[in-house]
C-alpha cells in the first residue's frame, strides 16, 4: 500500500532538517510516495501567499504532511494574513486538526540538558494530547463592554467564553486513549472541575469514553495540581490529556523537562488520522543555511507519522531506536554537545541516524 507524503520544508533550517527526515524514510524501504511543495515565506517569494492553493490541494489529497518550519524576519513588515506562520494556521483550518500530541521525552543521554536534576528526568516519557480548535480560544461571545455587574459595574471590561461539547471532548478523549494503548495504557485527564461547569463536562465525558478502554486506566487530575506533578514527579505520568488552554500551557511546560529544543517532535491529528508532523522549533534564521542544525525532532517527527497515521509501529520504533544509538554512541549536534562527544553537522547526523536503522 502506497502511503503519500506532502512534504513541506518551508524557510531557515526548514530544508536542511527535512532532506535528513527524508532520508531516513527512504532507508525504511518502504513504499512512500514523496511530494515536496513550498510553504511559508518561500511560498510567499515564490507564488505571493504562504499557503498557495497547489499546497494546500497537496496537503488535502496526502495521507499525511511532513512539515519543517516557516519564518524569517525579512517577512515581519508583512500584513498578517501573508505572513509565513499563517501557513500553519490555514493547514490546522483546512485539514480539520483538533489534536495536538506532544511528546516530552527525555533521553538517558541529555539529561544534562535539563534544569531539573538527572533522577527526575532520566527515561522520562510523556506525550500530551491536547485538543486543538474549541475552549476559551474559540469560544464566543468575546468582546469588550460595559460591565453590566461584577465589582465595578460600568467599567470597561473585556470577555470570553470557554466552551466544549460532548462530541468534541468525546473525540480527543479517542485520540488519548488511543495513543495510550501504544504506549503505557494511562490517560491522566486534566481540567479544573472543582470550579468549571465546562471541566465538569469534560470529566464526565471522558470518564464515560474511558468505559470503552478497560484495558487502560483512567485518572483525573486538577490543572493546578499537573503544573505540580509535572516538575515534581513527572515520570509517573503517560498519557496527558487536555483541553487547548491548559494544554498550550502544560506542553510547553513538559517540553522544557528536557531542556532541548531541537530534540522535539509534535503531530496534530484530524478524526481521519490524517495529520501533520513537525518539529517543535521555529525556522531558526540564525543558524540556516550552515548544516549544523539538529535535525532530531524532524526525523522523530517522521516516526510520529508513522505510529499515528499509518500504523507501522514497527518503523517507528526503528527510527527511534536509531536516535536512541546514535546519542549513546556520542553522536552530537552543536546544540546538545556536551564533553566527551563527537560533534557533527546536520547532514552528518542523518546518515548517523540512516547508519544505526540498521
Ligand atoms: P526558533 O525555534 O526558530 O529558534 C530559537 C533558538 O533555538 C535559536 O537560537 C535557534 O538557533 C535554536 N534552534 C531552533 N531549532 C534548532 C535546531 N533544530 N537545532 C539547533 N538549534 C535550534 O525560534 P525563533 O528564533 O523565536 O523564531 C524564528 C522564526 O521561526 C520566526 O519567524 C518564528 O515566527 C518562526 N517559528 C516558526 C514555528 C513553526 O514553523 N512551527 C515555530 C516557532 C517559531
């Protein structure tokens, strides 16, 4: 079965990174069919949009998108709407993405590369789930007003409105579940029940999803509380599952356990598990061009699609594998170089990674 692949490396490192993901696909063996088109200000500089129609027609008809990163300063003076991280905001719209999974993985190696110590890091594996397009981001009326009561009735005041319906908190309740079967089978569902009818519902709903997955087990846990647990004892938790406003937080917050960037990989799922994988960095304008990026969270990216959109654990569990290897063989990029280590250049990493798929 031919699997199809849009491949978008977009701006900055974006095409250094992904020449190495791509080669590692390739080495799979496997039967991919590859499709590259431009996005972000390249798009822009190419064909006047960030997202031309030829791209997103690609990223519609793939079964899934590699994505690399968009951005540079030279396009700041740009009106918003033609602004290359527009691209991945009109790709969320048009595929229909509301689940977000990031995982915070900490391997053995690059502990140091944490703020907290080594035991509380060391073999630390987490992916986040958090739903994408509803919550207080979305949720209407929002605005501005008179405040019509409160403590200063009169004054300016300004609104929103957080909101969720069943079948969307039923849908990424799925996706969580799901990703935890291949995994440690434990969903921590997060929310802040104790004060929020919409967390209420939240925790009703998937308590109620939960009944479908015996096999993995449930805890709920307060959003003050995970803030907590996530510096505290983060090893003890699997499966994050959240809605869009704690889990932008929380994501960030998990990422950071490990302390590298360029370490990162990150997918947004639709209910067709049609997705998007990428990096979770930025285009990084300063070091593009050099080939001394580190292309690890891309090439993980790629393992990501694999285990969500295609069901070839087995390949994904090669690839990371493979990165696994090649960090225990001191194999560095300058961004996680520690003493001790071989440094190497972006490309030299990716036939490292190629070299230990064995
Ligand atoms: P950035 O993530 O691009 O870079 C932050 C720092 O991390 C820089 O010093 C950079 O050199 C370093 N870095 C990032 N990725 C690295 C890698 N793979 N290997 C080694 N070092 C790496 O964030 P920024 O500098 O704030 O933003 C640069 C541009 O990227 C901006 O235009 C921003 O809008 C855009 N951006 C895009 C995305 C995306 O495409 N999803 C995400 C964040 C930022």
């Amino acid at each position: 079965m031919t699997r199809k692949i849009a491949v978008l490396p977009g701006d900055g490192i974006g095409p250094e990174i992904m020449d190495q993901a791509v080669k590692v696909l390739k080495a799979l063996g496997e039967d991919f069919e590859m499709e590259f088109a431009d996005v972000g200000g390249v798009a822009y500089a190419h064909h006047g949009h960030p997202l031309p129609q030829a791209t997103l027609d690609l990223a519609k008809a793939a079964d899934a998108v590699l994505f690399g990163a968009v951005g540079d300063f030279k396009y700041d003076h740009l009106e918003r709407a033609l602004r290359p991280e527009q691209a991945i905001l009109g790709l969320r719209k048009a595929l229909g993405l509301f689940a977000n999974l990031r995982p915070a993985k900490c391997f053995a190696e690059l502990t140091q590369a944490s703020t907290l110590r080594p035991e509380f890091v060391s073999g630390l594996d987490i992916l986040i789930v958090r739903e994408l397009t509803g919550d207080i981001y979305f949720g209407t009326p929002r605005g501005r007003r008179q405040a019509p009561d409160g403590h200063f009735p009169g004054a300016l005041e300004a609104f929103d409105t957080m909101r969720y319906t069943v079948p969307e908190i039923e849908r990424i309740a799925h996706v969580a579940f799901e990703a935890a079967r291949k995994r440690g089978r434990k969903v921590t569902s997060v929310d802040k029940a104790n004060v929020l009818e919409t967390s209420q519902l939240w925790r009703d709903t998937v308590t109620e999803v939960a009944k479908n997955y015996p096999d993995v087990t449930l805890e709920h846990m307060y959003v003050d509380n995970a803030a907590m647990q996530l510096v505290r004892a983060p090893k003890a938790l699997d499966v994050v599952l959240t809605g869009n406003i704690f889990g932008d937080i929380l994501s960030d917050e998990a990422s950071m356990l490990t302390g590298s960037i360029g370490m990162l990989a990150s997918a947004s799922l639709n209910d067709k598990k049609q997705g998007l994988y990428e990096p979770s960095h930025g285009s990084a304008p300063d070091i593009a061009g050099k080939n001394i990026a580190n292309p690890l969270a891309t090439i993980l990216s790629a393992a990501m699609m694999l285990r969500y959109s295609f069901d070839m654990n087995e390949e994904a569990d090669r690839i990371e594998a493979a990165v696994q290897k090649v960090l225990s063989e001191g194999i560095r990029t300058g961004d996680i170089m520690s003493e001790g280590c071989r440094k190497v250049s972006c490309s030299e990493m990716g036939d490292a990674v190629v070299a230990a798929l064995g």
